[in-house]
C-alpha cells in the first residue's frame, strides 16, 4: 500500500495559469482512490478563477 503526492503548475501565455493538487492511496488488491483539486485562471483579463474538485476511483482487474 503506497500514498502518492501529484503537484503540477501550469502557466501559459497571456497570464493564464492552472494549479493541481492530488493525493492518491494505493492498496494491495488493485484499488486505487484519490482525490484532488484544480485551480485555473483564463488569463482573459477577468479576475475569475474556477474550481474543481474530483475524486478518481481506479481498479485493476486481473494478474498485477
């Protein structure tokens, strides 16, 4: 069983931008979950920034 931190920053011409943060848990019989958070900015000249927040659900089936 292992936890595993993601991190990654994306910054893109024009100011856009985004930021995303995961964790994911993995056990022995193939299952893996994680949940996470994303947040980006259009660089469009608005002050906006969007959220959002997701949980994946990961099965292995058959030999690992």
């Amino acid at each position: 069983m292992a936890v595993l931190l993601f991190a990654d920053i994306a910054i893109r011409e024009g100011g856009a931008y985004a930021l995303q943060l995961s964790a994911e848990r993995d056990f022995n019989n193939g299952l893996s979950l994680g949940p996470g958070i994303a947040l980006s900015h259009a660089g469009d000249g608005s002050n906006g920034v969007d959220v959002a927040i997701g949980m994946v659900i990961f099965k292995v089936f058959g030999s690992q």
